[in-house]
C-alpha cells in the first residue's frame, strides 16, 4: 500500500475519508522540506496556497502582539493539518505565524483540491468548522483573531460633541392620545405601533404629558389602579422641548438638569418629533462628558471595573482624535476620581457615618492628575484631631474604612502600591496634627530617604471630604517653606539628577534588552522634568499639583522663559502621550498587562528624531538645576 496512503489513514480529519479517495488525494500531495525555524507563514499576511499536513518534524505557531511577543504558542507534530481554518474562515489568509523547526516535512494539498473535499465529505469540513468554533470560545483566541480596528477605523461620527446639532440625528415622530383616552386603550396603541411612549395632547392639541412601559408598571400595575380611568390621571411630566438647530450637549445638559428621559424636538416653532435620552446618549457614546456621568450613575463595584477597563479604548480615541496629552490626562484623572468616589461613599454607606471630619487624599501621580494605566494605589487619610477619649475609635475606624476602600480599588484594577504608600498602611492613616509632624521631620531631616517621602506627599490632593483640612495643611506647609530650606533643596534636585534621558555620546537613543526587544523606559525619561518642576515649585511655595500646572505658574513668576516653558511643555505632553498611547495599545491589542517599555524601532522616523530633541531639552534643564542647587556643573 502506498506509504502516503497509511499515513493519512492516521491523520485527522483524512482518517474519515475512504480509502479510494485517499489514493487520489496521495498523488496529489506534494513533499516539501524546511530547514531549521522557516517562518513559512505570517498572521494575517500570508495567502495560504493550500493545507500543510505536518510527516516529519514540528510547526510552531502563534500570534504576535504588538510588541512581537508570542502569545498563544502551540507546537504541532506528525499527522497535524495546518491551513483548513485559514482557507475556509479567514479569507485564505492565515490566521497564525507559522516556524517550521529543523527537519520538518510536510505533505502539501493544493486549496482547489482541499476544499473539493469539504464539498463533498461533510465530515471532513465540519472538522474545520468545529476546531475553530472550539477555539472561538477562547477569549484570547478570538481576541487576536479579530483584532480591535484602529480608532481611524471605527470611529463613526466625525463631527464633535459641541459642534453637532440635534437636526442630524435621527428622532422619531410621536404617537399621541387625548388626556381622556382610557388607560387600557392608550396601552394597546402602544402595543400596536410597537413603542414604549406615548404622548399625551389636550383639547387644544397641546402636549401635557406622556406615558410609558414605565408610567404603566409603577402607576397602574404595581398600584392596581384602574385601567379605564382617563390617561391623564397617570400620565408623567414635564414636557420639556428643544429646538432642532441646538447643539446636541446643550440638549444633553438639559435632559440632566430637568430630569426627563424624552425631548421634544421643535421646527420652526412646531414639534416635529421627539428624542429619549438612551437614543441621544448611544449617540454620543465617544464622549468623555457621558462616560464620566455613567461612571456616577454606576451601581456596583463590578460595574466600576468594567468602566475602568473601558477607559484605555476611550484615550486611544481621544489621542486618534488629536487631543492634547494634557487634556486626556484630565479625563482619565477624573474618570479614576469619580470611581474613587464611588467606592468610598460605598464603603461609608456600609459603616456609617465616619466619627470626624477627614479628607481621602492621593498622591504621586495620581496627585499630580498625571494618572496613566501602570499604576499603583497612592493615598491616604488625615481626620481632625479628637479628644484623648475618643482617638482610639477614630482611629479604629478610619484604618477599617482604608482597608475595605483599598481593597475595593485593587479589585477594580488600581493595584496595591508596593512600597505601601496607601491608607490602609496604619502609617499613612492620622490625625491632621501628626501630619503635620510628618512633613516637617522629613522636611528638617532632608536626607534622601525622608526627601523621597516628602516629595510623594507634595504631589497630593484631596477628592473626598472636608476641604479645610487640607488648606490648614497647606497653609502649615507654605509657612514652614519660608524657613531656610537649602539641604532638602540639595538632596531633591540630587535625587532628581540621578535620571538621565536614554541618549549614547552620538547622540542615538540608548536601549536596553527586554525579552525579543530593545527598549527604553519613557517613565523614567519624563521623570526628571516632574522631579525638576517640584523642586522649583517648592523653592518659590508654589501649591499647584499638576506638572503642567506648575509650570506655568513658574513661568508667571518669572522662574522659566516664555521659551523654556513651552520646550519643558511640549517635551513632557509629547511623552505622555507617547506614554498613554504605547499602554492603551497594550491593553487594548496585546490583552496584556501596560508596562513603560517602548522599543524606538516601532516609532517613526520622525518621532524618532523628536524624542531626540526631546532629550536634548531635559539635559540642559538637568545643567540648569545642576548647578543652581548643587553648585556643581558635572554633578
């Protein structure tokens, strides 16, 4: 019996075939031999010829994710058929990388020939169908098979949220009932034009209400009310109307600010039709202004995850869109404040009442509103300070109330700070008084170790509770800053010194290895202008947060030129945005976990060039303070 024949006899899904058509299907295969790691196809690029069933040796195939990282690495040996899939559910191209190793033999069927027989042999073709059903329900799987389209490609309305108005949005022509209409005949219109509302007119064809799925279950159903009274005497209001030539958040701002879930829609002064506020919403679904009120309006803990795991699609937008780094860093903050939000009168809800005043505080970068997708818990509690009596309940509290808010941060996807710089760190949860003490110990002890606290406590801000307490912290800081200060100076310019912009002696972008890549960290590389930025801030008792923030106050005071000013803006904006965009991309295509590596060979050319210049201007800026607090030009 010919060789080829007994082998197919063992190779699924050829096994099912009978034996007459596997010898017409052996003359027709064609042996090909690989030497050692052949990439003999590419993942969405490769146009399969046919199927490929594995004689001798081994394939390895994957996927790639944006950073050329394997994922979902399979190894195959003798008897395995690659290409059905492909051929049949990708549009003949492949699905996967394929590396043949060394020594491997295939048997090769032209897809004329292969996709004869799935016509012909069912079995055979629902052996594809079905292996690749299998692997749909992979979520990994079906992720790098249908990979998310760019925001280029996706984003449908071109037009902006304050520039588009309500006249090009699709709203619906009313359906309408007297005020004496019977409940039960109102409903059955409803039933028959398929709607969930009904408008209610007068005598004089005025509007004066309208009903819905809703108005009958509370007001009839629930209530047993009789359903051949008149419509108006359940009906819901108000009516609230819009003109058509409005811009669409105006009609947005009014739906929230009345409350009501229909608007009319006015045309040269006559009603033309209405529109739900689930219909203008869905159609504004882009927007940060919409996506910060769902996050308000969230029920659940769970829900509050699946909102921050929505986030980076939103900032890749945003940036695609061409939204300054600056910007989108405030949606994000803002986004992370609310959920925080949340979660802390949640927690307040379930424990009562906290037994004093205090404010929930964050830091770092969080503080600074510089918040990106690697990121840690940085926070923590001050409460006024109690009498002797009742410090210990206090406190008792407030340590419990950090450690379920923390907690419930991690679960959401705001991991625990390693270094514990959180509330639930006994250390980081006191009284206003003993803060005080914190800052000025570390701030008279100025040794590196307490300058490094000292400057992850400066970066903060409240966003829960009682504001007065953190102006009485500030104010206590902008006196004790008056003092002489030149050793904490000294050791925070040092310590901001001791990053360097990735660049060699000639002037090319220093990397290192990092699995497969060579990398840089862009973390690190905008740090010098965040620490440099604070030490000056500090030196002239400014209290802005934001780096950003702050230097435009140092420029106002004269600190930075005009110049200066906007080459440290720029340099940092452009990097954030680097930043943003690189650990969206992660998230979003690769399913991975967002680091601060990016490999300078993914970047353009003319990106390339900038992070150069960029460089260039963090290492005069680190001459300048160099100098100004060390006294010393080489360090």
């Amino acid at each position: 019996m010919n060789s080829k024949v007994q082998f197919l006899k063992h190779a699924a899904p050829f096994d099912i075939l009978p034996e007459h058509i596997l010898e017409e299907v052996a003359n027709e295969l064609q042996e090909i031999r690989y030497s050692k790691d052949t990439v003999i196809y590419q993942q969405e690029i490769t146009k399969m010829r046919g199927v490929d069933i594995i004689a001798k040796g081994e394939f390895e195939s994957f996927f790639y994710d944006s950073a050329q990282n394997k994922r979902l690495l399979e190894v195959h040996g003798a008897g395995y058929c690659y290409g059905g899939m492909s051929v049949l559910l990708n549009r003949k191209q492949s699905i996967r990388t394929v590396i043949a190793k060394k020594g491997t033999i295939v048997y090769f069927l032209h897809r004329k020939q292969f996709r004869s027989l799935c016509k012909t042999y069912d079995g055979f073709f629902q052996y594809f169908t079905s292996e690749f059903g299998k692997r749909m329900l992979n979520d990994d799987f079906a992720h790098f098979f249908k990979r998310p389209v760019s925001f280029e490609e996706s984003y449908i309305a071109s037009e902006q949220l304050y520039s588009r108005r309500i006249e090009s949005i699709e709203y619906r022509e009313m359906v309408l009932c007297s005020g004496d209409t019977p409940i039960y005949e109102a409903a059955r219109k409803m039933a028959v034009h398929k709607i969930s509302c009904i408008f209610v007119n007068d005598s004089d064809s005025k509007i004066i209400g309208f009903v819905t799925d809703i108005t009958l279950r509370d007001n009839v159903v629930a209530k047993l009310y009789d359903a051949s009274k008149p419509v108006s005497t359940i009906m819901d209001n108000p009516i609230v109307s819009i003109d058509a030539q409005a811009f669409v958040y105006e009609a947005i701002l009014m739906m929230f600010r009345t409350k009501t879930r229909y608007l009319l829609i006015k045309k040269d002064g006559k009603v033309d039709g209405f529109i739900s506020r689930t219909k203008l919403l869905s159609e504004q679904a882009q927007s940060p202004l919409v996506f910060i009120q769902s996050v308000k309006l969230a029920l659940s803990v769970d829900e509050l995850k699946r909102k921050w795991e929505s986030v980076p699609q939103m900032v890749t937008q945003l940036l695609g869109r061409g939204v300054h780094a600056e910007i989108v860093n405030q949606v994000i903050t803002t986004v992370v404040d609310t959920i925080a939000q949340k979660v802390i009168e949640g927690v307040i809800e379930e424990l009562g009442a906290p037994p004093a005043k205090f404010v929930f505080m964050v830091l770092g970068s969080e503080g600074r509103k510089e918040q990106t997708f690697k990121t840690d818990q940085d926070n923590a509690i001050i409460y006024e300070d109690k009498a002797n009596e009742h410090r210990e309940e206090v406190r008792e509290y407030f340590l419990e109330f950090a450690r379920i808010v923390s907690e419930r941060l991690n679960y959401i996807g705001f991991i625990y700070c390693t270094g514990g710089f959180m509330a639930q760190n006994p250390k980081w949860t006191h009284s206003l008084s003993h803060w005080k003490r914190n800052y000025m110990n570390w701030m008279s002890e100025s040794l590196p170790e307490s300058v490094i606290k000292f400057s992850t406590f400066f970066d903060c801000r409240s966003i829960y509770g009682e504001e007065s307490i953190m102006i009485e912290l500030k104010d206590f800081l902008d006196e004790e800053l008056q003092k002489p200060m030149g050793n904490l100076f000294f050791h925070m310019a040092k310590n901001a010194l001791q990053y360097e912009p990735p660049l060699t002696f000639f002037k090319k972008i220093k990397t290192f290895t990092k699995g497969s890549q060579e990398v840089f960290d862009i973390k690190r590389t905008m740090t010098p202008i965040v620490d440099l930025t604070r030490v000056y801030t500090l030196k002239n008792r400014i209290f802005e947060v934001n780096t950003g923030e702050r230097l435009k106050a140092l420029k106002e005071k004269g600190v930075f030129t005009e110049v200066a000013y906007h080459e440290l803006m720029q340099s940092y904006y452009y990097l954030m945005g680097m930043r943003l965009r690189s650990q969206a991309s992660q998230i979003i295509h690769d399913k991975a976990a967002p680091d601060n590596y990016i490999d300078p060979a993914s970047l353009t050319k003319i990106e390339q060039v900038t992070l150069k210049e960029i460089f260039k201007t963090i290492e005069g800026f680190q001459a300048k303070i160099r100098m100004e607090f060390t006294g010393n030009l080489l360090g």
